[in-house]
C-alpha cells in the first residue's frame, strides 16, 4: 500500500500531517485528518444519494454509513466543567494500557476510538492499545484491522482474538491478560474521548490503587454522530440489577465544586480504569457470568465491599454511542438474569431475596441454572469482606429497601380463581382481571395479609370481581362495599424479616 516515506511517525508525536496516512485509510473507505463531517461533535447527515446501505444500520446499531464519511480524527467539544481545565498533574503518573472489546463493530467506528485515545492521551502515558476480538463474523475486521493498525501505529497496538465468543465479560478479562501497563482501562470501541481524560484518572488510581475510575459518559447519538454533554450522574442499578444514572450523592452536590470524584455504587460498565494488579487481586470480573449484564453492578458491590471504592470523574470525559441494538442478540434477559442471581448469591446476603424478587422468581427452585459460585464466595471470605448491609447504607442509600414484603406472587380471587390481578393497558394504567399466567405484569409486591380481602384505607370498601357481560372475560374490578371476596397470593417467597 503505498505509504511515502515521509510520513516516518514515532511514537512519541501525537499530531501528524493527515495526507500521510491517507493512501492507508482510502482504501478502507475511511477517512483521516482534521475537518469534514462531524467535526467538533456536530451532527452530521448523508446526502439524498446516498442511502444504500440501511441494512448496515440495522447490524450495528448505529449509522455505520455516516460512519465510514466521519474523520478517524474528528474533534468533539471539551465538555469538562471549566475548573478541570486549571487543574494541573504530577509529570509522574502510571503508565495505562488501553483495552477496547468488540464483536461486530463497525471498522471506522472501532478505528475512531483508537484515533481518538492516541491523539487525546499523552503519549508517554498511554503503554499499549489492547484490542480484544470476541469472534467477530466480519471479514474487515480480520486484515483490513490488522493491517490498519500495525502500519498506523507500529507497536502500539495489539490485538486478540477469541476462538469462540466469550462474552464482554471473559473478553475484559483476555485483554487485562494481555495488558502490561501498571494502570488499564476497559472501554466499548464505540467511543471518543475527551482532551485531558487520562490525567486526572492515573492522579486518583496513583494516590490510591484501590480506587476504580469511571470518566464521565457523554453521549454519541446513533444516527448523527452528534456529540451531547450528559450531565454530572452517578451509576446505580434497580434491584434487577439493571444500571442507570443516578442523581449525584447528597454530599457531592453541597460541595459545589464540580470537579470532585462522585462517588458511585456501581458502573454502567462502558469505560473504567483500574490497576492492573489491584483488579487482579479482587478477582477481576465474574468469569462464571455469560454475555454481558450483572457484572458491572457486582464489580461495585464487590470493590466497596471489600475495601475498595468507584467514583466518577467529571474531568475525565468520554463520548459513547448508545447502539440500539446490541451484537451479542441470543437471550440477553435470560443472561442478565442468571448472572444477577450470581451477585445476588455471593454479595448481597438476606437482601438477595429483592433480586429474585425483582426478575419475578421463586427462591426455591428458580428454574434458572446460575452455575457454581463456590470460587466466588471463597474469595469474598478471603478478602473479608463487609456485608451488603453495610453497603447499603454507606454507599448506596439512595436504594428503597423493601422491609415490610411479606410475601410477593400472583393474586387470585376467591370468585374467579383462573384470574389474577394485572397491569391494564399503559394509556389508563389500571388493574384488571386477566387469566393468569404468572408473567411479571401479575407478580407484584404486596403488604396485605393473604387470603383476606384488600381494602382501602380511605373508604373501607373492597378490590372486588363482578359478572359483567361487556367486560373481558365476563368479569370486571370493582369498589365497592365489601361483599367477603378474599384475594390469594400463591406464595413464592417468605421475605426475610430484618
Ligand atoms: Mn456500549
């Protein structure tokens, strides 16, 4: 491929003249270099001509087209709060090595986050790029990858490449297998990262190894490639143990200085940094847990369990492109579900009753298979780790405790025992009668004694069933004053009393 001499790149030098590399990306159909489309983060569209390829669209979960037109360079805005651009660092931090994982991605997109880190991190700071291959289908990301990156950064990156597919989690764990540097980090490589992100995060895992680093998540819309600033969050979970962004602590927000680390109970799990060693010694993911799902809220309980903690920085920023649709496409419910009943049964103690609550199964034989967690609970015993209890209540208090469950499951009617009380339509939101079929929607929580009636507190009269000819079923809920009508629960968990 013809490549001038000229272009003769070390290592060292971050910035380069853009036609160098242009006879190695145009080929690929990529583009390199400053300018062009997205540039600085704006949105950017395709013109009329061409929409050929919508299938690509659908593959990735991203306009992958749009994509391939946008430069490997682009800047986006420096979205850090101000006071982060005065702050200055030790010329003494650790060096990171830099693991992106990905199955079936779109080349320019995995080529853009690798851009971006080389031209935002500086280069005495940043050892290696670690690109781990979950078995990908695509032929591109064979050799063009190969190819690519071994003749743009010779030496800098490499690359790892799974037998089968392993799954997000094991596929982390092969790229810390293969990382040197004293520091990594973890990231999707659908991603572009902010000036001046590495700085502040090898500060805080340099004073302490036992900190977890999350940048802050700003966000890359799928069908633009718009850069958005996301405001200041941080990452918590449901007791499905499905992620979220949550408000800022409390103490946080008092303090009033944006630049502060937010402490956080758990990661959405798209980028962190940790030491190699550290994470090493507190059993770095589950490698037990399928796909994806589960082990970013566990490596939260498990760090600030046993002695660790997690925090946001807010000066380190990254840009991540939310996919609407994710490669790994077999059961993700199932595979979430199984592996939060794995944290659930080696982190979370009597408060585990709430996952199985959560996903609407019974705690005796719940009919899902989550494997051997012995390993796991040996190495909580080990590192004497504190209770999820403690947890809870220093850490993520902002999560509603379920105290007074006496039990949960479906509700029958002593008049009509084929049908269970259900969620109506979502315009009205209203209980109905519905056959059961003991689905989420009719499994609920509930705080009345079993095999009574339900009645309300403000009026006295009674959730009842009564004949109806135009109602579904022949049956409609009704108020009314109380006729002697019992509700049963079937009772699929006795909650444990605290
Ligand atoms: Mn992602």
């Amino acid at each position: 491929m013809g490549y001038p001499d000229l272009c003769h790149v070390n290592q060292s030098q971050t910035s380069f003249s853009a036609h160098c590399f242009a006879g190695l990306a145009k080929p690929m159909g990529l583009v390199e270099g400053p300018g062009g489309l997205g540039q600085g983060g704006a949105a950017a569209t395709l013109g009329e001509d061409s929409r050929e390829s919508e299938g690509r669209y659908e593959d990735y979960g991203y306009n992958a087209q749009l994509s391939d037109r946008i430069s490997l360079d682009r800047n986006i805005p420096d979205y850090r709060p101000k006071k982060c651009k005065q702050l200055t660092y030790s010329d003494d931090l650790p060096q990171i090595s830099v693991v992106f994982i990905f199955v079936n991605e779109a080349l320019s997109v995995i080529l853009r986050s690798v851009h971006s880190v080389v031209n935002h991190t500086p280069a005495h700071l940043l050892k290696e790029i670690i690109l781990v291959d979950d078995n990908s289908d695509s032929v591109e990301l064979k050799f063009n990858l190969d190819h690519y990156v071994n003749k743009r950064y010779p030496g800098l990156v490499k690359i790892v490449r799974n037998s089968k597919r392993e799954g997000l989690i094991r596929a982390r764990i092969h790229g810390w297998n293969a990382a040197t540097a004293p520091v990594v980090g973890f990231f999707d490589a659908h991603v572009e990262f902010n000036t001046g992100w590495a700085e502040p995060i090898l500060t805080r895992v340099k004073e302490d190894h036992t900190r977890i680093i999350l940048p802050a998540i700003d966000n890359i819309k799928y069908n633009t490639f718009e850069v958005q600033q996301y405001a200041n969050a941080a990452h918590g979970y449901n007791w499905g143990l499905w992620c979220m962004y949550i408000i800022p602590p409390q103490d946080w927000l008092d303090k009033g200085d944006e630049t502060a680390p937010i402490r956080t109970p758990a990661m959405i799990g798209c980028s962190f940094v940790v030491d190699r060693e550290y994470f090493g010694e507190i059993g770095l993911l589950d490698p037990g847990m399928e796909v994806y799902g589960g082990e970013n809220i566990e490596l939260g309980m498990r760090v600030w369990q046993c002695g660790g903690s997690m925090e946001v920085l807010p000066c380190a920023r990254v840009a991540h492109i939310e996919r609407t649709k994710k490669p790994y496409n077999n059961d993700i419910d199932y595979y979430a579900k199984r592996n939060a009943l794995r944290a659930a049964e080696v982190w979370m103690d009597e408060f585990k009753s709430h996952v199985y609550m959560a996903w609407n199964i019974p705690m005796n034989n719940p009919g899902v298979d989550f494997g051997d967690v012995s390993e796991r609970v040996a190495l909580r015993k080990k590192m004497n780790c504190k209770n999820f209890r403690w947890y809870l209540e220093h850490v993520y208090p902002e999560m509603r405790i379920y105290n007074n469950t006496i039990t949960y499951g479906e509700v029958r009617n002593s008049k009509a025992s084929g049908y269970c009380l259900d969620q109506g339509s979502e315009e009205d939101d209203r209980a109905i009668l519905y056959p059961c079929h003991g689905m989420s929607s009719q499994v609920s929580v509930f705080s009345f004694f079993s095999n009574g009636p339900i009645i309300s507190r403000d009026t006295g009269r009674c959730l009842e069933v009564e004949m109806s000819k135009d109602a579904n079923f022949g049956l409609r809920l009704v108020v009314q004053r109380c006729s002697g009508q019992k509700w049963v629960i079937r009772n699929w968990i006795k909650h444990p009393r605290h």
